[in-house]
C-alpha cells in the first residue's frame, strides 16, 4: 500500500514513517524508481506501532532494533533500569559519532582519496554517454568512466534529489575503491549508501531521495568485481553472445526469477519501475556482489533502465559489435533509445576488457 494509505492505518505520520525507514527500522518493501514512491505491506503495520510506541516511550532509535530482534519483556525492563544512567551519554556520544560521520562524507566526497592505488594487468578502455531523454526535465543519472572502475547510477527522489544521490554514490566510489577487492567495493557502496541517507536526514528538500547502482572494478589479482543495487545492469559479450552479469532489484525482476512473469510480460506490467532495493532508503543496504574472470576481447556494458526499456535486449549484440570503437558503440546504442521514445534517462558505458 503507498504510504498514505499506511499513515492511515497505522496511525503514524509520513514523515514519522520516512524518519524511521531512514533509521533502517521500517525500510518500505518496495520503492518505485521513477517517482520515489514508498510502498508498505499490510504486514508491517504491527512493526510500525510497536515502533513508534517506544519512540512515545522515550527509546532511542539506537535501542530499538535490538527490542525488535528480542521482542521480550524482559529485554524492555533491562533497558528501563538503565535509561535513566545512560541516556545522556547516549545521546551525547551519537550527536559526536554524526559529526564525524558528516565529516568522513565531506571529505570523501571532494576527490579521490590519497590513497594508492592497486595496479592489476587488466584494465578498461571504455567510453559513456548519458542523456536526458525526450521526456524528461532534468538527468538524474550519474556515470563514472576510469580505467579501473566504471558504473553508473539513476537517481530517484525528484530534483535535485535524484541528481544529488546519484552523483554522491559514484563520488564515494571513486574516492574509496582501489582496487583491493571485490569486498572493499561493496564496503564503497555501503558507505555511499551511509552518505545518501544521512545527507537526506539533513535536508528537507533532498527527503526522500535515493539512488540505484551498477558498477564493475578491476581488482588486484585481474578479475572484474560486479556490484549492484537497483534495476541498472551490467553485461558481458563474449564471441557475440550478451550475458547479463545482475540481478534487477525489482518487483518485476524477482516475478521472473520466480518464473511467474517473462521478460516479455515485464515491458508492459504496471510495477515495472517498482524497486525492492536502492541506496539511501536506510543505513543499512544489502549489495550484490559477484567475481568474474576477464578475457581480452570482453566488452561490458553498464546502463540505466532508460536503455533497456527503449531497447529490446535482442537489439543490444547488434549494437554492441558494430564497431571496434567504444565511443561509437555508446553513442550508438543512446541513439537507439532516443529513436525508441526516449522516455526516460539514458545512460550507458562500454567498456572493453584488456589483459
């Protein structure tokens, strides 16, 4: 149900429900992509109380995720016998952990870090194109194209909302990835995710924003580490053969791997732009994470649902072998979109692999 309706019902106001989904206590089980719309099951509505009933009884957020875990009453007198103790101090100490939290953001977020970089025999040549579309008043797509590290990113939200979460998950990833590993880059989304959430808590007209993300770094031993969040996806062509490397955090994309819906039926089904997962909906976020080997002559292509909803996937092998180049592969394949409809944002990165 969208959120006004669970307002109604639970008794909370949106706001209130939009506090506790960013304190990762009631996360909404789906979130629609295109608009930044917050969907809640039924089921959720006991949770919501039981929360909010302990904010009125004076429990930090802090303390309530554990409550939740252990719904005991045992657990909840503990708790009260030390309230009065440690209260303060707790209040304190988490005023102290957000400033430097804000500060590690800031600071990451000016320009890749310090830090060197680790060297792998495999590298990227690739090339991007984002376009606004023909529909659309502003891009809230971000893309990131290096040598190491390429991803992309459609925003949600509304302006500037979208743009902001977008641009800051691939700032986060450029200032922190290195090159370590596959886990150091799913710890870069999670700090990306950390830095979107708490910059939402921030300020009312970035409320509510969120992001996905798709993204593929070389790591230190040669293999490519894939990462995602969201519908945007990756792929590999391999003797002309286009294999996607992602899973879609959707309602439709978990309908398929049900094998309750097509990829066909998907093109046209009414939550189709519905997210069950994206960056920024809480501080916490579960990432997908994958190893793959890289062989010269692999081509990767990252892109937004603005390409594959304008273009059949069947297209993309075409389009992709066009041409030795990079850059005109990109340009190629956005064109195609624009000529489709152009309904929303478009972005795309080719990239080929070499060893």
């Amino acid at each position: 149900m969208p959120i006004g309706e669970f307002s109604e019902r639970s008794g909370l106001s949106p706001k209130r429900l939009r506090s506790y989904a960013a304190a990762g206590l009631l996360v909404p089980a789906a979130i629609d992509s295109s608009s930044g719309y917050r969907y809640y099951s039924p089921g959720q509505l006991r949770e919501a109380r039981l929360i909010d009933a302990l904010r009125i009884a004076g429990v930090p957020l802090a303390e309530i995720e554990p409550l939740l875990r252990d719904q005991s009453s045992e657990r909840l007198d503990a708790w009260a016998r030390q309230v009065e103790v440690h209260a303060a101090q707790r209040h304190d100490a988490l005023n102290f952990a957000r400033r430097l939290l804000a500060i590690d953001v800031d600071s990451a977020t000016t320009g890749v870090a310090d830090h060197p970089r680790k060297e792998a025999m495999t590298s990227l040549q690739a090339a991007a194109r984002t376009d606004i579309g023909r529909v659309r008043d502003n891009n809230e797509d971000a893309v990131l194209c290096l040598d190491h590290i390429v991803a992309v990113a459609d925003g949600m939200g509304g302006h500037p909302g979208g743009e902001v979460a977008s641009n800051l998950a691939l700032s986060m990833l450029e200032a922190t990835f290195t090159g370590d590993s596959l886990t150091e880059l799913e710890a870069a989304v999670r700090a990306a995710n950390r830095a979107i959430s708490d910059r939402a808590a921030a300020s009312r007209d970035l409320e509510g924003m969120g992001t996905t993300l798709c993204a593929i770094g070389v790591i230190g031993d040669g293999r490519l580490a894939v990462v995602n969040v969201g519908d945007s996806r990756a792929y590999v062509m391999r003797d002309s053969s286009l294999r996607q490397l992602t899973d879609d955090h959707s309602i439709t994309g978990e309908l398929i791997r049900r094998g309750e819906l097509t990829e066909q039926e998907a093109v046209s089904h009414p939550h189709r732009s519905v997210l069950t997962r994206a960056l920024g909906c809480g501080p916490e976020v579960d990432v997908d994470g994958t190893l793959h080997p890289a062989a010269e002559g692999d081509r990767l292509l990252l892109c937004t649902d603005g390409l594959i909803n304008e273009v059949p996937e069947n297209d993309i092998p075409s389009l992709m072998g066009s041409t030795q180049e990079v850059r005109p592969v990109a340009d190629a394949l956005v064109e195609q979109a624009l000529s489709n409809g152009g309904r929303d944002n478009i972005t795309v990165v080719v990239a080929d692999v070499r060893v």
